[in-house]
C-alpha cells in the first residue's frame, strides 16, 4: 500500500507537470507522506517511465516501472505490482 502512494506522487508530478517547488537539483522531486520525504527522479525509457528514489529518513530504496497503465518493481526491498488507477486512488483517500 506505501508503494502506491509513492507512485501516486511519482504520478501526480508526470502527469501535472512537476512545479518548480518540487524539482530538486538534477532532476529529483520529492513529496512527504505519513512523516516520510520520498526523493526521486522520473527517466523517460523505450519501454515506459522508470521512477527511482529513496524514501528518508531511512534511506530505503524504491526502483518502479510504468508501462501500459500497470505499476511493478521494488520497494524496500519488496516486489510490488498494481495499476496505476490503483495508485491514483490511494492518493485521493
């Protein structure tokens, strides 16, 4: 469930077009949920938008993949896969 919300910020800032106050320097955005900051970059590949980052202050790691409307990679160390519009509903709750 913490995934998705990682990817229903990682999503908001694709799809509305990341605000200056978002961006960080080279390219990394950021977002706070549940007293976490989740630090991440979005790269555009052949095979859809990879979004990778860390979650502080922990440190953890998140590697996500976005392709055909489907979410799958690796959250602090899990495998995780749902639909975008899963996410998309998580961030609206």
């Amino acid at each position: 469930m913490l995934s998705k919300f990682i990817v229903a910020g990682a999503l908001s800032a694709i799809v509305a077009i990341a605000a200056p106050a978002q961006a960080q320097e080279e390219g990394k955005q950021r977002f706070t949920h549940e007293g976490y900051t989740y630090v991440y970059e979005v790269k555009e590949t052949k095979s859809g938008k990879q979004i990778s980052g860390r979650r502080f202050p922990d440190a953890v790691a998140f590697n996500l993949s976005v392709k055909n409307g489907k979410v799958s990679g690796v959250s602090g160390g899990q495998q995780v896969a749902f639909k975008v519009e899963e996410a998309r509903g998580a961030a609206s709750n």
